[in-house]
C-alpha cells in the first residue's frame, strides 16, 4: 500500500545528518585544497618516482590554460603550497575520524544491514531497468516504503563511503614519508607514491563527479525538501510520489 503524499516520515538518523554535513564541509575544503597542491606539480605518474620530464599520464595542462589550475577552484586562491597542505591535513583528519565515527555508529544502529544492504534481487537486470526508468520519469521512491533507499542511491553511497573515501584516506597516508616509515606496506599495496598520488587524483574526480550528480538529484527531487530532511531528519512524501 503506498504512503499517502504530504506524509512526513523520519528519514535520516542523527549520526547521519551529523556525518553528511561534516564530511560536505571537508570534502569542499579538500578538493579546494588538494588541487592548490597539484598546482605545486602538475603533472601525475605510474609507479614509484615521477619529475618534469618523466612521461605522464595526466597535465593540467592538458584540462586548463596556463598549466595550472585556475584561483577560483583552489584554496587559497593565491599559490601557497604550504598553507594548502595545513588546510588539507587538517580536514582530512576532521573527514577520517568523522567517517570512522560515522561507520561505527552505523553498526550498531543496523543503518547499513537495514537501509544500504545490496540484495542479489536489486540487481537483476529487470530490477535495473525499472529503477532506471522510474529515475528518468523522476520518480525516486518506492511509493510503499519511500524511506527505502532505491538501488542507485545503495550503490553510490556504498562506494563512497567504502570505497573512494577510504581509498583517500589510505592513498593519503601513502604520499606522507613519516607514515610511509612507519608503514612501509602503504607504498607496496599502491606500487609507488606516485601511483598512490594519482589514485588519489582519479578518486577526487569520482567524488567530485558524485557530489555533481547528488547536488542535481536533490534539485529535481525538491531542494527544500531533501534539505529538511538532511537537517531535521523528517521528509515529506512528494504529491506525485508513486504516480
């Protein structure tokens, strides 16, 4: 039986809103941060060593005039290596124990087994296709459980959360020397600081291109409404759900 529109069910737990929020700030901070550093060489590489003329895989060149990532993207705005290091090791701390945090919590309230739990039934094809169709139609709810996540929103959470942002993390600590001393086997799992680094790079676009993607979800799926439910945790069923 479909929930009656203009129903207000809870939606997101506390922990939840909590993590969401802290982690949107540091990833801002990070992405602004993190391309100021790539402006110091902005080049990436394969392997263990990389310098100016190495072979690269990747220039900013190549994405930007001028070989550098322009003032407006990056924090500061103005080149300064060693103030975007303190900015980026500083939230990037606030996002690793926030996550941390955010996944024990998760645990022991059964918000992953009971809301992000993938089922061998969610995958089949014909499941995918009419998620997918009801996505294009811009309906993003089931009408008798709307608090259930559907399949597409199950599998991007579950590889950010997973998946690329422990993959920063890790690839991280792998560009660090005190930690590579302490941790040798970092450097060894990635094959080298700079493969570590463009790991790192390729996992900022995929989080970069999900939080593009969520902004314009969210704004077809009513901006005030996804908002409200992300703050107060209550979320009212659109009046052309299940329709």
């Amino acid at each position: 039986m479909a929930t009656p529109p203009d129903t207000i069910i809870r939606r997101h737990a506390l922990a939840t809103r909590l993590w969401h929020w802290v982690t949107a700030v540091s990833v801002i901070v990070l992405l602004g941060s993190g391309l100021m550093i790539l402006n110091a060489h902005p080049h990436l590489y394969w392997g263990r060593y990389g310098a100016n003329f190495d072979p690269a895989w990747f220039h900013v060149g190549w994405v930007f005039e001028g070989g550098r990532v322009p003032g407006w993207m990056t924090i500061p705005e103005s080149y300064n290596l060693a103030l975007a290091r303190r900015w980026h090791l500083a939230f990037a701390l606030v996002l690793g124990f926030a996550l941390l945090a955010f996944m024990i919590v998760s645990l022991v309230n059964r918000h992953f087994q009971r809301d992000l739990r993938v089922r061998a039934r969610e995958l089949a094809p014909r499941a995918l296709a009419h998620d997918l169709r009801e996505h294009l139609s811009f309906r993003f709810h089931d009408p008798e459980n709307p608090r259930a996540y559907n399949i597409f929103q199950k599998l991007s959470y579950v590889g950010i959360i997973f998946v690329a942002l422990p993959g920063l993390i890790l690839t991280g600590l792998a560009m660090s020397p005190g930690m590579d001393a302490a941790w040798p086997w970092l450097l060894d799992i990635f094959g080298g600081r700079q493969s570590a680094r463009s790991i790192h790079f390729i996992l900022m676009i995929a989080v970069a291109l999900f939080i593009i993607v969520h902004l314009a979800l969210v704004l077809l799926a009513g901006v005030w409404n996804e908002v409200r439910s992300m703050i107060t945790g209550k979320w009212r069923v659109p009046e052309d759900h299940g329709a």
